[in-house]
C-alpha cells in the first residue's frame, strides 16, 4: 500500500496523501518518522513490490506544490526598510533554501543542452542595457583608437597618448554593420562620441574595408595625437589571404571636432608580417610612446610557435617603420598576444600619466588579451628605454601566469589618458554569453564596460586599482541605506528597493572576529572556480549578494566573499561570481568567475555592484579584484528583478552597511546632432 503521512502534514493538506520518497529526499522536508508504517521497501520506485512507494500520482505533484511553497516563504522573510538601523533584533533572518533543494535547482535550470529556449520578446528586449555602450544594432567587439581630451597646452616634451579632441571623447570600436554576429570580412570601424563618457551619439562608420589591402576586414588599432595635433589612427588590415598587415589613416579635417571624415594613407600598408612569422600572427599596433632619441615606439603583438611576443617597430613620421632588434616581451607558451596595452603608471600619484612619461617614481603595465583563454593578463615592471625591453617585476606574476584584468568576460581592453582630468581611463569589449542564434533574434550582441580609471595600488605595491569613471555617479536616483545589517549563518535577506534591474550598490562587511580567530583551519585550498558556487556552505562564506534574483530564487546572480584559512592561521579571502543559476535558459554560459583578493591589515570587506539589465561589474577592495558577468534571467526582469544579502556560512555571521542607488538611463543617441549639441 502506499506511504502515507501523518501528524500535522495530513491535517495541513486535509487529507493523507500518497508520497514519493525522492520528494522527501529532494526537500528534505521529512523526516522518515514522519512517514507512517506502512513504508516498506521504499527503494522500489517503479511500486512492482507491495508496500512500495507508487513512482507518480497527481497527489504528489499536489505535495511538491504545497511543499514547495511553505520552503519559499519560509525561507524569505520580509526585508529591511530603507531606513538606517542600529538595533538589528527586528530582523528575523530564515535559513537558506536545503542544499538538496539548492543542487536540485541548478539541474532544473541547466535544463536539456539540446533543447533550445523559446525566448520571448520582453526577455530579449529587457537584455539591452541602459547604461552601457552598445551601438543601436548589430555586432560589436574590441575598443579602437579611443581619443581624450587635446584642448589643454601640450606638454614641452611632446609626449601625447590618445586625447580628447575639440571637447569630446570618441571611441572607435570594431562593428559588423550587417548582423549581429562576428564577420571577418566585413569588419568596419563603429564611431561615437561623448561628453561625459557615458551619455553618446553614435555617428557614421569610420573606416571600410574598400581597399586591396583591407578586404579582408579592418582590424583592432590605436590612435595616437602627435606634437602638431595631428591625430594618427594605426590598424591591422586583412588580405584576402588573410595575411595582417598595418596601415594608418588621418582625419580628413582635422577641425571637425566630430571626426566625421577619415582618409588611409596612400601608401598602405606600412608594415607587413616579419619574416618567420604566420601570416595571420601580426596584429593590434599599440598607441606609440615618445622614446628618448625622439623616435616614436610602438608594440604589435604575435606568437612564434606557441610563445607570445611583442615586437617594437620605431618611427618619426608613421609613414615609415622600422623594425628594432630584439622583442619587448615573450613569454613561453602562451599563445598569440592580441591588444597589447603599455604603459606608465605613478608610484606615488593617484593620477594617471601620459603614454611617454618615464623615470623615477614609474613603473610600466603591459597587458595582452590571450587568444587562447579570451582573457586581459596583465603585470607590472620595470621598461628599460635604451633596450626597449620590459620585464616583469615578479617573473611568476608574468603575463598568461599572474594579474588577470578582470576575472569575468572582459577582453580586448585599451586605456588612453585623458589629459584633462590627469587620468588614465580603461575601456573593455564585453562579449555575449548566450547562443549566437539568440543574438540574431534580438538583433545586436555585445557591450563596452563601464569605463573605469586606472591607478596603481600603492598599498599591495603588486597590482592597479580600477574603479568606474565618476561620471557614472551622475545616473544615480532614489538611494537606500541600510546600516548594520546582521546577516546570521543560513540565511537570506530581502533588500526591499523595488526593481532591481538598474544598480548601482556599494557595501561593506564586517565578519564575526571571535569566530574568525577561533577558527584554525578551514577550507585552504578553497577555488571559487572549482567551489560548486554559492551553494556550497563553508565555515566563513559564502555571503554577499544576490541580484536579478526572482522572489522565489529560482533565477539569481550571486556576488560573494568566501575566506579561507590555512594551517598557519592566515585568513585568505576569495571573491566569486556565481552565475550556475542566472538564467531558466539552457542556452547560456553559466560559469563561476573569481580569484582570491589581498585584504589588507585595518581593512573592511568591500565590494561594489554596476548592474544594468544583463551585465553585472563587481568591484572588489576599491577595485583590486574586478568580475564581469552577462546574464539573462527570464523571470528575474522588469519588476520581478530583485535584490538580497546572504550568507550561507556555517559558522559566523556577518554585518554590512550598504548602501543602493537606482540608476536612470544614459542617452545614447544617433547622428545628426542638433546645433545646440555641438
């Protein structure tokens, strides 16, 4: 005969009600003395035995939805008002949903890889972010020949990185004008231009692939404001063979402070592949550096064999190239060096510094994106001018082995300086996460990341500091503060801020110090990649947030700390993103992002989330770690779109002040401009 229940679940369903026994392990809901005695030979799903449990009745299903029903509502309670608190006993924190449930979840939302997602209007059209840059349609990539700002007195030595020209900034960014997908051979310059760095027009196409040089696609490439204010765009061009080479092209006025109008150089190209090398191993000129015999420098990246390298080609007049002796950097097996970026950062100043600056107090950046893994690495060290060699102050810290730019999905990044406001400004390629069919259907694919200034972290004396421009501030709305927020092991708590689909939240934690220090080891070889993600429940973590949640956690993004401790006694602290459960669809990536993050004696834990629709940028100790997420929730939009705080530790607790500021929308406009805009 069937298992049945008794006690108060009977009187709560009003009836006895058959039961599955993968439903009592499933939630772990019941105990086994709760199952009355008639309850043999539970292991016989298929009920071929007598006394088995029958495998399906629509009873059960009944159950699951009660049952369900009861875990969700027990296991959320009523968040805090936005209000500052100082006495936290009001808040009654319930544990997190069973761990069985958890894992159950993630199976449930991976779904069937072979079944792809009927994605709806609403979700696609919710996708596109409000902050972001993106072009109005279509596909985009790598960041170009970013211009700042040129309308200060150039410096006596004339050494100009890229400027901003005649008041705005402009951003060149590789772009298929026909789909939304990736295309070789026809790859064009998209073109915009800003104020602010975050409100844009976009304007015409600057440069096509109408040369025989170039037919096959004009590539990634950096610009370069000369003495006279000239302004020198260096790209990668394509043969139809696919051989790379590299061209140059000039505004055609230089007094139109939008650009409108470029001309290639005449005679294109002017490098072409170094002998030894694969004709589709030579790309992505860098921004040119004055060196000290008053030639300019400039990097390109390549790979002999598997070894990446960067090669040095000098100039005066970026007509003519000469190809020095000797490479920049090689480091062993790490493949082709795509994007190279170089250059100074102060030891001593919170300002950035202009591309040739040198000397006492410098150290130099180099950063490659790697074919191979699609991630930013990046080192610091010491360039010696006289060899136009660079090495890395930590030879394990070496690019491909050390630093990654940010952990996420980020590549392709380019800085330039911007002069005017003395600091150097970071712009990143965000790529899709979800299926390219899924992009034809919504009709564009990929983003820019927030961009975010540079700054060496004179504190840990081994890595930079990014953090978003201060002009993002300017989005922010209606704020929310909550202060001394205690977060109890197991449990989760609502911030109640209505939508959260536009955020941008800063926070702090401070972690039980009697529980921390009583600790003498605890989970040392802790990974967040490799962890199970944000289900996984460890004596000091995970806690932190979750976002683009929906009200029954089913779909979420979880942004968390996790510290470990070794047998020495030394507390290490991760940072993860957690992405296993961010979307109901199976045709996204859903990964596990983060790195361990040096904290620093007297510092709080402190994080903060950019959240705009189907990007999260997470900003770790002032920005030494940072993790780029693109998620697609299907039920977590719109106002269905909520935050919480977490923490799944099993043996401290935390308190956090945060505090959420809902973002409006940046303008992103096309060309013509009005009058009144320029």
């Amino acid at each position: 005969m069937p298992c049945k229940l008794s006690g108060w679940w009977p009187n709560l369903l009003g009836d006895q009600w058959e039961l599955d026994f993968g439903v009592v392990e499933l939630f772990s809901a019941l105990p086994l003395a709760k199952l009355g005695r008639n309850c043999g030979s539970l292991d016989d799903l298929n009920a071929v035995v007598a006394n088995s449990v029958t495998r399906t009745h629509f009873s059960t299903i009944c159950l699951i939805l009660v049952v369900s029903t009861l875990i969700v509502l027990l296991s959320i309670q009523q968040g805090p008002k936005a209000t500052s608190h100082d006495d936290d006993d009001d808040l009654k924190e319930s544990p997190l949903l069973p761990e069985k449930f958890e894992q159950e979840s993630i199976q449930q939302v991976s779904g069937d890889q072979d079944e792809a997602f009927k994605w709806s209007n609403a979700m696609l059209s919710w996708q596109r972010t409000s902050f972001h840059f993106q072009p109005q349609m279509n596909w985009m990539n790598d960041p170009n020949g970013i211009i700042g700002d040129g309308n200060k007195e150039r410096s006596k030595v004339y050494t100009k990185s890229p400027l901003l020209h005649m008041g705005w900034y402009h951003i060149f960014y590789q772009y298929n004008p026909d789909e939304a997908v990736w295309g070789w051979g026809n790859l064009t310059w998209g073109h915009a231009v800003s104020k602010d760095l975050i409100n844009w027009f976009h304007l015409p196409i600057a440069l096509f692939p109408d040369k025989w040089y170039d037919v096959g696609g004009v590539w990634s490439g950096s610009a370069t404001t000369l003495p006279n204010g000239e302004i020198v765009m260096l790209y990668t061009t394509r043969l139809s063979n696919l051989t790379e080479l590299q061209s140059v092209a000039y505004p055609a006025n230089i007094s139109d402070p939008l650009l409108l109008d470029w001309v290639k150089y005449s005679g294109n190209p002017v490098m072409f592949t170094p002998q030894g090398i694969g004709h589709r191993d030579f790309r992505d000129p860098s921004t040119a550096w004055l060196g000290q015999d008053g030639n300019w420098r400039i990097a390109v990246g390549s790979m002999v064999n598997k070894t990446g390298l960067s090669f040095v080609y000098k100039t005066t007049d970026f007509k003519n190239f000469e190809l020095l002796n000797g490479l920049l950097h090689e480091v062993p097996g790490t493949g082709m060096w795509e994007c190279i970026d170089f250059y100074p950062v102060s030891l001593t100043s919170t300002n950035g510094l202009d591309t040739s600056a040198n000397g006492v107090g410098v150290k130099h950046l180099m950063k490659v994106s790697l074919q191979k893994t699609m991630k930013d690495y990046y080192a610091i060290g010491t360039y010696d001018p006289i060899k136009d060699k660079w090495t890395p102050d930590d030879p394990n810290e070496d690019l491909g082995n050390g630093l990654l730019l940010d952990s996420g999905k980020y590549y392709a990044s380019k800085t330039f300086y911007d002069q005017n406001k003395k600091r150097r400004i970071l712009w990143g390629w965000v790529g899709e996460s979800d299926d390219q069919s899924t992009d034809l259907l919504k009709g564009w694919a990929s983003l820019q990341g927030i961009p975010r200034t540079v700054v060496f972290d004179k504190k840990t004396g081994t890595s930079i500091l990014q953090w978003p421009v201060e002009e993002v501030e300017s989005l922010r709305s209606e704020s929310y503060d909550f202060d001394k927020l205690k977060v109890e092991q197991g449990s989760v708590l609502p911030l109640n801020i209505g939508s959260a689909s536009q955020l941008d939240i800063v926070a702090t934690f401070d972690v039980d110090e009697e529980a921390l220090h009583s600790i003498e080891e605890a989970d040392a070889d802790y990974s967040c990649t490799s962890s199970g993600g944000a289900v996984t429940r460890g004596v000091l973590g995970p806690f932190g947030f979750l976002v683009l949640a929906d009200e029954s956690l089913t779909e979420l993004t979880a942004v968390y700390f996790y510290i470990g401790k070794g047998i020495d006694g030394r507390a290490k602290t991760h940072f993860c993103a957690d992405q296993s459960r961010s979307s109901s669809a199976s045709d996204t990536e859903k990964l596990i992002y983060g790195s361990d993050v040096p904290v620093l004696h007297g510092e709080k834990l402190s994080m903060r989330l950019l959240v705009d629709h189907s990007i999260v940028e997470s900003f770790v100790q002032g920005g030494r770690r940072v993790i780029t997420s693109r998620v697609y929730p299907t039920k977590a939009i719109n106002g269905a779109a909520k935050v919480y705080m977490f923490n799944n530790a099993t043996g401290t607790s935390v308190t956090a002040s945060v505090k959420v500021w809902q973002m409006n929308s940046a303008n992103l406009r096309p060309y013509p401009l009005n009058e009144d805009q320029l």
